[in-house]
C-alpha cells in the first residue's frame, strides 16, 4: 500500500500527540478492525461486543473529523485518509502485540519461594484457595504458609506477605487493604427453635454464649443499632472460649448456643442456612483486613505481583459480606 499524506490539520495534530490516550486504545480498535476486515470478526478476536467496536471507530472519525471506512452490508473498503491512518494504526498494533509477547514470556519464568502469614481463620477459606490459583498461573512459585494468631516480625521472621485485620500499628509496614466486613452474631437453628430468641443485647444474657478468646476471664462485645443511634458494650463470661473460629462454627453447628463470627470463616454456612444471623438489627463494627509487607524501598517482584494478585482475587473469593 503506497504512502498518501495525511489530509488536514486533525490528522496532523494527531501524529504530533496532540490527541487523548484514549484515541491511541481507538486507533488500535482501528488497525484490528480492517486486519480482519470486518466489524464482528475483530469483536470476536478482541472478545468484546461488535456494537463497542463500531462505537468507539465512530467516535474516532468524529474526533479525526474524517472518515476512515466506507461501509457496506458485506465489506469495508478505506478512503483515502483512513489508508494513511492505518498505516500508522498497524505499527502501533505490531507494538502492542510485542510489548504482550515480552510481557508474557517474563511472566511465565516467574519463579521463587513466597512466605506469607496470616491468623488461623484465614486458612483453610482463604489463603489455601489464593495459594492454590497463583500457583496455577505461575507454577514455579513455592509457597510457605505460617498460620499464627499472633504478630509476626517480618524481618527476623524472614516473611514476605502477612495477612491482618485491624488497624496497623507498626509505622515500617506498608498495608493496602483488601477487604472490608463485619463479624455477625450467628446461631444454628436448631439451638434457636428450641429457645426465645434475643432481641437486644441484653437478651443475650440469657444465653450460654461463644466467643474467640485466649485465656481470658471476662468478654465484651461492642455492639451498634441497625440506625447508628444506640451502642452498647456487653460484658460476658463465655460459656466456651477459643482462639480459633474454625473450631467455634463447629461448636455453634453443634447447636452449642450463640457466637460471633467472621464472615470469612467458612461462608458456606451461612449461605446454606447451616447458621443463621441473630439479631441483624445489632451490628459489630467494620473491620479491614489489609496484606502487609515491610516498607522498605525495595519490594521484590514476586512479592509485588502476589500482593496485587491477592487484590484482586480476595473480594472474588467473599462476593457477598454483610453491609
């Protein structure tokens, strides 16, 4: 295809960047479109519907303030200008399908071993299913769990990636939060058939009650009315205390009696009505669990990749937490 000049003072002062980053995301819609010669077989390799491919190379004639294809029912044929814009358009597409090979081929040598640590109720819904998917995109990674209810010291610990809820305390972390929920009150319904069920915090009392708890005498939860006008903190002796949520929702699907639970502890539960959520016009406060790693300057690649992966993935995981 011989070279035409460029028609017009748009086409120029596109060539001189002078256009949006969005015409550039256009001009490669653009360069596809007639490499495949039509509409819907450029949809299809894209994978995105015909009408946003015809959309968007509307919007860039009209910004071009030219026409680029002649339309017909069977075929597409350039004008003048779109023939030089194309070729411009196909360098760019060659770029890009460049840049993706590189990028793909270093992503596939990915390698190394991850350490991460994170509390025990995180575990088995959590990082086991996170552990398992990244580990499928980038086999030669080893991953090394330590499950702890405790703070870790990343350095002397040698850990890359740490899972917490809560606020962060420790000034030399960096933390980017992944997700955000409240525990909720649950019981099974059995426990709750065979007794009144309780209607304000106080009621409460009145049940042999289930909390997470690490040799403690005394319990309190802090609890806020559906409307925000009323807090109230109780205090309580549990009937069964224990520093594992696994164990608790076993003991509360024993029909034990009433407990808190985060709704990231086996969620199933919950959905199949295993359990059910006491008194949901009282609620825990929001909690934000956050992935945390050491603020230094330098943060490794494999670490910086699983940190966004996790992102990513972890709300996908937990679609539905309570509001």
């Amino acid at each position: 295809m011989s070279r035409i000049p460029l028609a017009g003072k748009v086409a120029n002062d596109f060539l001189a960047g002078e256009k949006t980053m969005s015409d550039l995301n256009a001009l490669l819609l653009f360069a596809r479109v007639v490499q495949a010669n039509s509409f819907s077989a450029a949809a299809r390799r894209l994978k995105i519907p015909v009408s946003t491919v015809s959309r968007r190379i509307a919007e860039l004639e009209n910004q071009l303030g030219v026409r680029l294809l002649e339309r017909s029912t069977r075929s597409l044929r350039l004008t003048t200008v779109g023939a030089d814009v194309f070729e411009h358009a196909q360098r760019g597409a060659e770029l890009s399908d460049a840049v993706d090979n590189v990028v793909s081929d270093t992503l596939s040598q990915i390698s190394g071993t991850l350490r991460l640590s994170a509390p025990p109720s995180l575990a088995d819904g959590l990082l086991a299913p996170l552990a398992g998917a990244f580990q499928t995109l980038y086999p030669d990674v080893r991953i090394q769990v330590f499950v702890t209810d405790r703070i870790v010291d990343h350095i002397s610990e040698d850990v890359d990636l740490s899972f917490r809820v809560g606020p962060l305390r420790d000034s030399s972390l960096m933390a980017r939060r992944i997700l955000t929920y409240r525990h909720q009150l649950v019981a099974s319904p059995t426990y709750l058939a065979a007794c009144k069920a309780p209607e304000t915090p106080q009621d409460l009392l009145d049940h042999r009650l289930l909390a997470f708890s690490f040799w403690q005498t005394g319990h309190s939860w802090r609890l806020t009315s559906l409307d925000s006008k009323d807090k109230q903190t109780l205090g309580f002796e549990p009937f069964l205390a224990m520093n594992d949520y696994a164990g608790l929702a076993v003991a509360l699907l024993a029909g034990a009696s009433i407990g808190d639970l985060p709704p990231v502890v086996q969620p199933h539960l919950l959905r199949e009505g295993r359990l059910v959520e006491v008194m949901p016009n009282w609620r825990f406060r929001r909690l934000d669990m956050s992935i945390v790693h050491f603020g230094n300057r330098h943060v490794p690649r494999l670490v910086r990749i699983f940190k966004d992966f996790a992102a990513e993935m972890v709300p996908r995981l937990f679609p539905d937490l309570p509001a």
